[in-house]
C-alpha cells in the first residue's frame, strides 16, 4: 500500500510540474541596447519602433497563426558590464489584448542610457533567462539590437558560442545611423558585417539592419514577423570580402576591445 501511495504522488508531482511548463511556439528575448552612443532622439525612435511593432495587425496574426497562437517574451534593456534591466518580465501573448499591455508598458517606461557595450554580457544575461520563463517551446531566440561593437567582457565570439551552444538561436540589429559620418571614437563602418561574423548565430539566424531613423519601426516590425514564424528574409546584398583561407573571421571581432584601449592609453 505504501509502495502504491509513494508512486500515485510521485505521478502527481509529475504531472503537476508538466503542467507548469506552458507550451508556446517560442520563447523570444528582446535585448535592447541603451548604451550612451544612442543620442535621445535614437532611443526614443528604438522604444516607439517595439512599441508600434507590438500593437501592429501583421505581428499580431503571426503570433495568432502559429501552431499554438501564442509566444511568450521579455524585454531587457542592456549597456556595459552588469548593466542589465529587464523592463518587461516573461510575458505570454496570445493576441491583440496581451501584445498591447507590453506595448504600453514599454510606452510608460522612462528612458535611460548607460555606458559602455557589453554585447557579450548581454548575450549571457539573456541566455540566463530561459531558466525562468516557465514556458516550454521548439525555439529560443535572442533577439540583440546594438549601434557598436562589444567594447566591454569577455569575448563576444565566446559567449556567442556557448548560447549556440544551448540551442539558442542569436538574431541581431544592428544600427547603422551614423555609418557615413561617425560621431564618435567607437563608431565602426559595416556594423552589419560586424554582426554577421561576431554575434549572431545558431540555427535560422539572421540580421536586419536599420540605417535610416525613418526605418527603425518597418525593421523592427519585419524581424518580429520573421521570428515569430520562424523565417529567415531574402539574401542581401553585401560588399565583396577577401581573406587569407586561414582566417575564420571575417571581421576583427575585438575591435571595440581595441579602439577602447587605444582611447584610454589617449586619455592617459
């Protein structure tokens, strides 16, 4: 009797924590980059792209028209070494009425900017937050945004490949507004390509870029339609590359690393 009595509540236990574990089509980190090198007037179009992205009608029915019509996200805002805020905690959105509420919590929220970029510290805090979603599903994706390389951390191709690792797939937006005339001592040319080499990764990874403040709502809605239904967009055009056959990297994936030290020795 004992031995039925331990095993009908291990089942209960069983059963009771499967059930815990809400099944959605995907679990979707959205990690924003509020570092200093963003102006206001960049981190006020950034904010109003999600917002405007999480109240449009196209994102809406991807999240409806997937097999379970329902995704679940949380929104981080990132910048230098420990500097990360989670704005929005593990949220499940089935529609309209729940995309909205994060929407206009995102609209309420001050605005703030912090120094340093630590994509790579990013990358692990987002990675971390998986374990406390509470939901289960086929695909994780973190989504990264960023206007500068990893200047701050550990290796950003370190941390990159242990979340591939764990099956997370690493999407990135890069920022290219200040491309054609960098502003400032860590700006870089083809962030883009920055990206495509050192942070993104995993499988159906992609990025999208945003060079024009006019065009921050369009990408940031276009990449959530593609993650939420687990697309990749059309090849882009890149410029032509050549590299020695023993490099693996295409881009110096510590520049940032390198311009900081050099402004620092500068600074001495």
């Amino acid at each position: 009797m004992l031995r039925l009595l331990s095993a009908a509540l291990l089942g209960l236990l069983l059963s009771g924590r499967a059930e815990a574990q809400t099944a959605v089509d995907l679990q979707l980190v959205l990690a924003v980059d509020i570092s200093r090198s963003m102006d206001q007037d960049e981190q006020s179009l950034q904010r109003a792209g999600y917002v405007a992205a999480l109240r449009d009608p196209e994102v809406i029915r991807a999240i409806e028209g997937g097999p379970l019509g329902r995704i679940a996200l949380t929104y981080v805002e990132w910048a230098g070494h420990g500097l990360q805020t989670v704005l929005v905690p593990w949220t499940l959105v089935d529609g309209a009425a729940s995309a909205g509420r994060v929407a206009d919590t995102l609209a309420s929220a001050p605005l703030q900017r912090l120094s340093r970029t630590s994509i790579s510290n990013a990358l692990t805090f987002s990675a971390g937050l998986f374990e406390t979603s509470g939901v289960a599903s086929p695909r994780r994706v973190i989504d990264i945004s960023g206007d500068g390389p990893n200047n701050q951390g550990f290796r950003v191709t370190d941390a990159r490949d242990a979340v591939i690792d764990r099956g997370i797939t690493i999407n990135g937006l890069p920022i290219m507004l200040k491309t054609g005339f960098p502003s400032g001592f860590f700006d870089v040319q083809n962030l883009d390509l920055y990206y495509e080499d050192c942070v993104i990764g995993g499988f159906g990874a992609f990025l999208v870029t945003v060079q024009d403040p006019r065009e921050f709502a369009d990408a940031i809605r276009r990449k959530l339609i593609l993650e939420i239904a687990g697309r990749m967009p059309p090849p882009r055009a890149v410029p032509a590359r050549w590299m020695p056959a023993q490099m693996a990297e295409l881009s110096d994936c510590q520049i940032g690393e390198k311009l900081w030290d050099n402004w620092m020795r500068n600074a001495e």
